[in-house]
C-alpha cells in the first residue's frame, strides 16, 4: 500500500482519478461551465495558456479562482520556456528563446530562470513545464520538428550543464520545473503536434545523446517531474506494439514510463504526458483510450490542454476501466502518492505587485541586449 495521507486515501474513486488529470482552461475566468466541470472532476492542476494570460491581474485572479474552486493546492503551471514558447508574451517583455540564452552562456541562462521564477509565481503558478533537455545535433537541425529554438544546445554535455543550472536558479525562486520530452526527441523528424514522429536513431546513440542529460538530472537528485513526448523509436529495445501492431507512442508505453524512466533510470517523482489531444495521439487512439493506455503505462498526471469537452471523455474513459477493473485502485493510490510527493513541494505565490513585474520586464530588455537578442 502507498505511504498515502489519509486525505487521498479517504477519496471516493472518482475523485482519485480526478486528480489525475492536468488540464487546460478556455477563457481568462472561471465561468459556470468550467467551475462546474472542475468542481466534479476534482483535478490535480491546471496548465494556463497565452489565452488564458492576457493581462496580468486578471491571470492572478484566475490562478486564486482555482485555488478555491479546488480540492488540494493544485499544480497550476505554463509552459515558459521564452522564444516560441512565451504564454507571457502579453504580460511581459518577451523572453529570449533557450537556444539564445545558451548559446550566451550559463549566466545567462540563470537570469532566465531566476526571471522566470519570480515573474511566474508572482502571477500565482508553482511549476513551469521547462526546461526542455532534447538535443539537436548539427545533424539534426535539418528536421521540422519545432524543436531547434528551444532546446539549450547541440551537445549533450552542453545541454545538461546548461538546463542543470536552469533548473537550480528556478527551483530555488520557489517554482518546480519539469524536464521535457523523456526520452529525447531532439532526433524527431517531424513535430508530434501532427503526427507520430519516429526517432531513427539506434539505442546506442539515444542513450549516449538523448538520455544522458535526464542521467545526470537525475544522479544530481533535483528533478521533481518529468514528461514523455510522443514518438517511436523503432531502433531501440524498449519499443512496444499495440494490439493492431502499430508503433505504441512512448507516452503511453509501460515500457518506456516504467521499465525506462523508473525500474532502468531509477526516477520516482511525477510522470507526466504532454498533451494528450496532440495528433500523434489522438488520430489514433481517441482521448478516452490514450488517457487509460498512459494510466496503464505509468503515468501520474495526464495532460488535456484546449478541449473541456476531451477532458470529461478522458475521465470517463478512466473512470470506466476502473469499474470494469482494467485499471485497479491500488494503482489510482501509487499515482496519488507521487501527486502528494509533487504538491508537498510546490510554494505558494508571491504578493501581486505589478511595478515589480514592470521591472522584470525591464530585466528582460536588458538581457536580451546582452545576449544579443
């Protein structure tokens, strides 16, 4: 039995596998619909995108709205990574992009993360889904992938000095970060968000290149979560087939969460799906039965980003393979025990202060001169 509080372990089921769930918001507030559908699901967190951001005090009473509407202080989280990847960028000064602050250099990258942290939870959040730890090799920056502007650099050993110390300066300003995308698919030839990408790299090169830098996080004993991108990698050992004998995307493979990440890689913090609405997904499987295949292979926190409507069909889709028993409790409870690790520490928010996120922005300018940007 899970090391659980009582508090979780006393959920009726269908508030266990509420929690879940990390989803995303339509508006800028908390209407009747939303409140209502939260209310019931109970989730573990909200993910606030750029239309969820627009302005900054409305942002913070959002983030407070949830806070009350929810059952535990939930995972409220962006991705802030800077470049592309700004949900901010109306709020803030834009950020420079990773690729930008590495290639300046790694106290350069620590302004970004300590910026970050503060500017983040000054709106209210407690984690940031970054840095992302994929590397693009000279040889890989030919692929569309989306990936090029923002990963920190084109080495292994430079990309995990440079999101080590990203990491660290924006953990110690109090927001948890998450590496992205386990287990690595900076070799991707094409983005996830369309299709299942195949990594055609051998299991030598992905564990030399691409998981060096999770090693190293993890032997450094920082990392509080992870999440798994979507892709195949046919050339490793660890690639699994679904029952149709198509590629199984390392999302919802129980060899990749599971065998990899935890029983080879020795990681027990929070697993997390990226977006599980993202067409290398959903095409295939619909939400309702990727949402249970990631429950089966391992994971703690499943991501439903834009549809309200994807978020109940996942939940239900999991609630009905608890009842028939495909999914037992004592699974939802290891699950829960990993979601209580996260929330026991998350901090909560800075004071509102307006003037001192004009001054963050005005830090960003400079920054940005600095580097070059």
């Amino acid at each position: 039995m899970p090391n659980l509080p009582e508090k979780y372990l006393s959920l009726p089921v269908e508030k266990k596998v509420g929690q879940m769930f990390l989803i995303g918001l339509p508006g800028e507030e908390l209407d009747e619909s939303t409140y209502g559908l939260i209310s019931n699901l109970s989730p573990g967190g909200v993910c606030l995108f750029a239309r969820n951001t627009r302005e900054a005090s409305r942002t913070r009473m959002l983030i407070e709205s949830l806070r009350d509407a929810l059952l535990f202080e939930p995972v409220l989280c962006l991705d802030q990574e800077g470049g592309l990847v700004d949900r901010l960028r109306r709020i803030l000064e834009p950020m420079p992009s990773a690729k930008e602050v590495g290639a300046a250099g790694i106290e350069d990258v620590r302004a970004l993360a300590r910026i970050t942290a503060e500017a983040v939870r000054t709106l209210g959040f407690n984690m940031n889904l970054a840095p992302v730890v994929d590397v693009i090799t000279p040889a890989r920056e030919r692929f569309n992938n989306g990936l090029h502007s923002r990963a920190f650099g084109s080495t292994t050993d430079g990309v995990a000095d440079l999101t080590t110390a990203y990491l660290t300066e924006l953990q110690s300003g109090g927001v948890v970060g998450c590496l992205k995308h386990f287990p690595g698919i900076g070799a991707c030839e094409v983005d996830s968000h369309d299709e299942l990408p195949e990594v055609l790299v051998d299991e030598s090169e992905l564990r030399a290149v691409d998981l060096a830098p999770y090693i190293r996080h993890f032997e450094e004993g920082l990392v509080h979560a992870v999440m798994t991108g979507h892709a195949a990698f046919p050339g490793s050992s660890f690639q699994e087939k679904d029952g149709k004998g198509r590629l199984l995307p390392s999302s919802l493979s129980r060899n990749v969460v599971t065998g990899l990440l935890r029983e080879d890689l020795g990681f027990d913090g929070a697993s997390l799906t990226d977006d599980l609405e993202m067409g290398a997904v959903m095409r295939t499987y619909g939400i309702g039965e990727a949402c249970v295949l990631a429950v089966e292979a391992g994971h703690d926190l499943l991501l439903i980003c834009n549809s309200l409507e994807a978020v109940e069909l996942g939940y239900r889709g999991v609630m009905e393979a608890v009842i028939n028993g495909r999914i037992s409790e004592d699974r939802l409870n290891v699950s829960l025990e990993r979601i209580a690790n996260l929330r026991a520490v998350l901090e909560p928010p800075l004071d509102y202060d307006p003037e001192r996120l004009n001054a963050l922005s005005e830090e960003i300018r400079e920054l940005k001169k600095r580097i070059g940007g």
